[in-house]
C-alpha cells in the first residue's frame, strides 16, 4: 500500500500550488509537452481584489515569444489569434484552458518534455509580475496532474493480494484511453 501511494504522489505535479501576488492567485499552471518549436500553457487566474485586473502580457525564457491567444472556431476551422489581455473581475476568476484562452509559446528553445518545468512570469495591469512555474504534462493531457500518456509499467491499480484493499474503487472504471480518465472524484 506504501509503495501505492508513493507512486501515486509522483504523479501530483510541482506547480499544483497556488502562487500569487497581492490579490491575485495563480492556480495549476500547466503545460502539455511538445514535439517541436510551439507549445501552449494553460492555468487559472483568481482575483481576491474589491478592483477588477487584467492579464496584460506573459513572457518565458523558455520560448523566444509568449503570447496570450484565444481560440475560436470559424465554420470548421479552429483559429487562434492573440488578445491584448484578459481581465480578471473583482471576486473573479480567469480560466486559460485547451480549446479557449491560453498562453502560446512561440519558438521554443527546446521542446516541451513530461516531467519538466518551466518558468513563467504573468504580468498584470495592477498587480504587476506574478512569476509561477509550470509543470509539462504528457502529449495527452487532459489538465494539471493528468497522466496523458505516462507509461504504467507494472504499477497495481487495485487489489494485487498485497494489501487489503477490498473494493477500493480506482478512478472511473469505464473504458476510457488512460490520458482522458480521471482517478478519483473530480468533482464532475
């Protein structure tokens, strides 16, 4: 069972903690990782703050360009094109997620690896820098902390006779491809 959860906290990645700056927290940044010279990074934005604010500008020493996009759909086409900023109300909350707003890095120094991290510095209109680190995740990912597509190896996913875990539920039990399952309650 030790050696379970052991591996099981592995998986959490570094960058899970919440880092701010005055009132404005930045939660679960993350990266997929990247077969060449692009890539994009995803996180959540919360404001504390009585005063709106606004995500101005982003920048890596990872990437030769940073750039806040957003994503639109046009007929069947998906285009991405950058933004000015993206405002973050009093009280509020900003997701950059896959499919909508996001960090795009241009011109990688070195692709995107699972595992790694990389430094970014969100800059904001009232806040100034909020510099985080972002943890890559596998090409597969799904979020912050999703396997993608990590290899299992031998690791037990339920009860192996070694432990008594009786009928220890293990994530959803669909069938599902391993980079799109969640393990445990989601909260979905």
């Amino acid at each position: 069972m030790t050696r379970i959860l052991f591996a099981l906290a592995l998986l959490l990645p570094v960058a899970a903690v919440a880092q701010s700056a005055g009132k404005i927290t930045v939660e679960a940044p993350w990266a997929r990782a990247s077969a060449g010279t692009t890539g994009a990074a995803y996180l959540t934005v919360k404001n504390a703050g009585d005063a709106e604010d606004r995500l101005v500008a982003v920048s890596t020493p990872a990437a030769a360009k940073a750039e806040i996009h957003t994503t639109t759909m046009e007929g069947d086409v998906m285009k991405m094109r950058p933004v000015d900023a993206v405002p973050v109300a009093a009280h509020g909350t900003a997701e950059l997620k896959p499919g909508g707003l996001h960090v795009m890095l241009m011109e990688l120094k070195a692709p995107l690896k699972q595992g790694d991290t990389i430094p970014l510095t969100l800059k904001f209109e009232k806040a100034g820098d909020v510099p985080v680190t972002v943890a890559v995740q596998g090409v597969g990912a799904a979020g912050p902390g999703s396997m993608g597509n990590m290899p299992m190896g031998n690791m037990p996913m339920g009860n192996t006779g070694s432990a008594p875990m009786g009928n220890m539920p293990m994530g959803n039990t669909s069938p599902a491809p391993m980079g799109n399952m969640p393990m445990g309650n989601t909260g979905r």
